[in-house]
C-alpha cells in the first residue's frame, strides 16, 4: 500500500506539474475573447477619430483653398490693371476665379454661406468678389463649415486683404 500510495502521491505530482506547464505554454481562450474585442474597440474608436480629422483636415485645405485663390485674384488684378472677380456658385457648389480657367468643386459635406454685394451677382445661387486695379475689393465674406467646425475668409473692401479666421 505505501509503494501505490507513494506512486500515486508521485503520479498526482506528475500531473500536477504537466498541468502547470501546460497552462504556462498558451493562452486561454477567454484570454484571446477579451484581447480581441479590445483591439477591435480601439480600431473602431480610431476609425471614427481618423473620420473627423480627415473632415477638418479638408474643411481647413478648401479654406485656405479659397483664401489663396482670392489672393491670387486680387494679384492678378493689381499685376493686369484690370479689373478681376473671384466666383462662387452656391447651385453647383464650385468656384473660379479670373486669370484661372479652371472650376474648383466643394464636397458635400461641407456648408457655405456667402455673404457679398448682391448687385455684383449676375445669378441667383452665385455671388462675386471684385478686385479693382489698385488693390481695393468688393469685400465680403465666405463660411465654410462641416460639424461643429467653421472656417470664415473675410475680403476686406478697402485694401482688399484676404484673412482666414476659424471660429
């Protein structure tokens, strides 16, 4: 009886040990369960960030887009000695400006609100910015915005000046 309950005593310890070697080789999958649904919670939580930033990653680039392309107008006029406008269509969401013949698109997710002269507007859904010969403008002012962020471009009428401010 001692010699088996010595063999046993020695199985039980063997198989003791083989288990906790076992355990020590891999992980469980209760452990493998919960590190996934953690990466894949920061995947999503990291997608939907990325999302925003790309948005207003975009909204600042069209405005100052918008801004460099005024500047461009109000030079073009100065450096022509004519007169020069810069042209939004608010209908197809796109803009040009003189001395460029190619029309610029906004995407969809962003929102415009213009505000200028409106006898200097030849249509409905559009409105103009112009630069005169000596540096002076029309004035006005152009919001782009997408979520809670806004970027405002202000023309001022006197020097003809092209600010970005994001408010």
């Amino acid at each position: 009886m001692e010699l088996k309950s010595k063999i046993t005593d020695v199985g039980k310890h063997i198989i003791k040990r083989e288990i906790h070697i076992w355990r020590n080789l891999g992980f469980t999958l209760v452990e493998l369960l919960v590190v996934l649904v953690i990466s894949l919670t920061v995947i999503t939580l990291s997608t939907v960030a990325y999302g925003k930033l790309s948005t207003n990653a975009y909204l600042k680039s069209s405005a100052r887009h918008v801004a460099a392309s005024l500047r461009y107008a109000r030079s073009f006029a100065v450096a022509q000695g004519v007169d020069s406008a810069f042209k939004i269509d608010l209908a197809n969401r796109s803009y040009s400006f003189s001395g460029n013949k190619q029309l610029f698109q906004f995407k969809n997710t962003i929102d415009l609100d213009v505000y200028s002269a409106s006898a200097l507007s030849s249509q409905k859904n559009s409105a103009e910015i112009h630069f005169a010969p000596d540096g002076s403008a029309s004035g006005g002012r152009i919001s782009l915005s997408s979520h809670n962020k806004k970027y405002v471009v202000y023309v001022n009428w006197l020097t003809g000046r092209v600010v970005v401010d994001d408010e």
